[in-house]
C-alpha cells in the first residue's frame, strides 16, 4: 500500500513539473517570437542603391511597425534626406550624399577603389548597437592616372584646416526631417537641430555654448532677449520648463528639444553660439548640461558618470583659456540664428497653416 502511494505521488509531481516546463518554454516561445517579428520586420526591409560618380542614393523602404522610428535610420552617422509615408503606410527613407560624407570608408584594391558603408536601425543610442546592419558598397574601377596622396606633392596637412560648415534649423516634431512650416503651436515640441560638417576634420563635438529666443534676426546691445542656454552650455530652459538634449546618435550633432510657449513677442529667431570641442576634453566651459526633475540634478548630455561637471549651472562656470591663435568666426565657434519662427494658439493653427498654403499657391516662388 506504501509503495503504491509513492508512485501516485510521483507521478503527481512528474505531471505538474512538466506543466511548470509547457509554461515556462511557452513564455520564452512567445518572446523569441515577438523579437523574431520585430527582427523581421526589419530585416525584410528593401533597401535599394544606386552608386553615381561621386555620390550614392539609397532608397530604404520599410514596414509600417517602423514608420514612427524614421529618425532611428541611419547612412553611417546620416539621417534620411528625404522621408515620406506611401499610401500602403509603408515609409520610404532616401539618403542622397556624397562619399566625403556619412563616414564612407574608401579602399584601394587592385584597380578597383571601393567605398563602403553601412545602413543600420538604431533604436536607443550610442554606446548601444543597432538592431540591424545593411552593409553598402560602390565599387569603381580606378582611375588611370590615379597617383596616391602621399605621392602627390600638392597634399598636405593643410587639408586639414578646411573650414567647418555649422547648420541649423527646425525639425518636425517626428525627428525625421526639416519642419515645412514655422508656425508652431503653442505648447508644442520644437525640436532645433545644429550639426557641423567635419569634412577632413578628426571627430569633433557640436555644443551649444549660449542660446537666446529674440523678436529680431540682429542682436544689439540693448536687445530684448529670454535666455535658454547659458553658462557654458547649461539649458536653462530645462529647470523652467520641459525642455531637454536628446541623446547623440553622432558627435557633430545635437538637438534641442524646446517646448514651445510664449517668448513675449510676436516673431521669433533664435540665436545660437555653437562650438566644437574635443570628445574626449569635457569641462565645465565646454559641455551640455539639462536639468532632470525627476532626480533634481543637472546632468551631462555626453557621460551622465561626469554630471559634476554641470554642478556650476546654478553657479558661474569657469572659462577655460583658449590655447593657441584666437580662431576666427568660422573656427570652431559660428553664431547661428534661426527663424523667424511664429508661436500660435492652438485653436489658430489650423487657420495660420491654410493662411500659409494660400499665399505659397498664390506665389509659386514661394514653393
């Protein structure tokens, strides 16, 4: 009778761990499936490329699930040129860039020269890896006359100093390109995105050192200004309001993500001082710092680990003495301005947006 009761027992237990096992296996199943589907739908997505002399066009369509994630699409450190919704709800991405751009790689094999790249879905950012990798290639055979660089008595470091391109403008509010209007919603996003060309630069990085919302596109001294970034680079603008840095996806980039409101006048420009820096010699002069409400501390764009850096945004951050020759306007500092740009009430959006589409049908160089 004991014995049977054993077996009785044992197979109880056997019957329930198994069920404990289905369910377990169940689980895992179903999260490798959902990966699967989101790793599929990237992976399926059509990605076509046309080399030209000196310049590549890529045409990247993808599936409806990524339509909100255009700004996660990425030509080596580039962002689409051009991005559209087709009427299926699929995306179309286009990236239109030269080779000296976007980080291409040349190489020399044989009499044939390659330039390489690289698509990629980045859905978090740097240090993270992307989700998916497409490599591209254009492949060129060589020139007959082609002599290498070092061979050539006209190169020389001076390639080096090539002057920097600074670029600013407004973005919509997806991320995914340049805003068709600059009428904008009261209470809105208004993401300002600068980048510098580096060109044959070694990796610099794009700050704003100081930012002011002004009702003019020249500032004078006695000019009516609010402030939003100030002291080497502190956003001021996020301790008021809600107002951040979104994180990098590249170094010669940034992106000012500003909540739009009421600045006090009618048109708006924004003027900006940018600076480029090295990555790797943050201070207190020459850093990104926005303030975290959910913490109460200021924190450091580029390395949350270093935010002590940004303990003088309350204060008076130190500047640093420049070393070397004092560098001129289009050195590593350019003032930008933007705009103007035009705060509305919501109620009136609408109606500014259809005021806007007249007068740009009425006069076709406006298109």
């Amino acid at each position: 009778m004991v014995e049977v009761i054993k077996q009785e027992v044992h197979k109880a237990c056997w019957s329930q761990c198994v069920q404990d096992c289905l369910v377990m296996v169940t689980h895992l199943y179903l999260g490798v499936l959902v990966l699967a589907v989101f790793a599929t739908t990237v992976a399926n997505a059509d990605i076509n490329v046309v080399c030209a002399n000196n310049s590549v066009r890529v045409t990247w369509r993808v599936n409806a699930e990524l339509v909100p994630y255009a700004a996660r699409l990425f030509l080596g450190n580039c962002m689409a040129s051009q991005w559209k919704v087709l009427p299926s709800g699929e995306g179309e991405a286009q990236f239109n860039y030269t080779f000296s751009e976007c980080k291409f790689t040349k190489m020399r094999k044989g009499k044939r020269i390659y330039y390489q790249n690289e698509m990629s879905y980045r859905p978090q950012a740097k240090p993270n890896p992307p989700d998916f990798v497409h490599p591209i290639e254009c492949v060129y055979r060589r020139p007959k006359d082609w002599v290498p660089r070092f061979v050539n008595p006209g190169y020389g470091v001076s390639e080096g100093h090539s002057r920097l391109v600074f670029h600013m403008a407004l973005l919509n509010e997806e991320l995914s390109s340049i805003a068709k209007t600059n009428v904008i919603p009261l209470g809105s996003p208004m993401p300002i995105w600068a980048a510098v060309e580096q060109k044959s630069h070694q990796p610099l990085l794009l700050l704003m050192e100081e930012c002011v919302a002004a009702p003019t596109a020249e500032l004078q001294p006695g000019s009516q200004v609010y402030p939003i970034i100030g002291n080497k680079g502190c956003l001021s603008e996020s301790k008021k309001g809600n107002s951040m840095f979104l994180p990098r996806y590249h170094s010669s980039s940034i992106i000012l993500y500003l909540q739009s409101f009421n600045f006090g006048f009618g048109e708006v420009y924004i003027h900006c001082k940018l600076t480029v820096w090295d990555p790797q010699d943050l201070a207190e002069s020459k850093k990104a710092c926005h303030y975290i409400k959910g913490t109460n501390r200021w924190e450091l764009l580029d390395d949350p680990s270093r935010s002590s850096l940004c303990n003088c945004c309350d204060l008076s951050c130190k500047s640093r003495s420049r070393r070397g020759v004092e560098w001129a306007s289009d050195g590593p500092s350019h003032n930008s301005v933007l705009g103007p740009l035009i705060i509305v009430a919501q109620s009136d959006f609408r109606d500014s947006n259809t005021m806007m589409e007249s007068a740009t049908t009425a006069d076709p160089q406006l298109k």
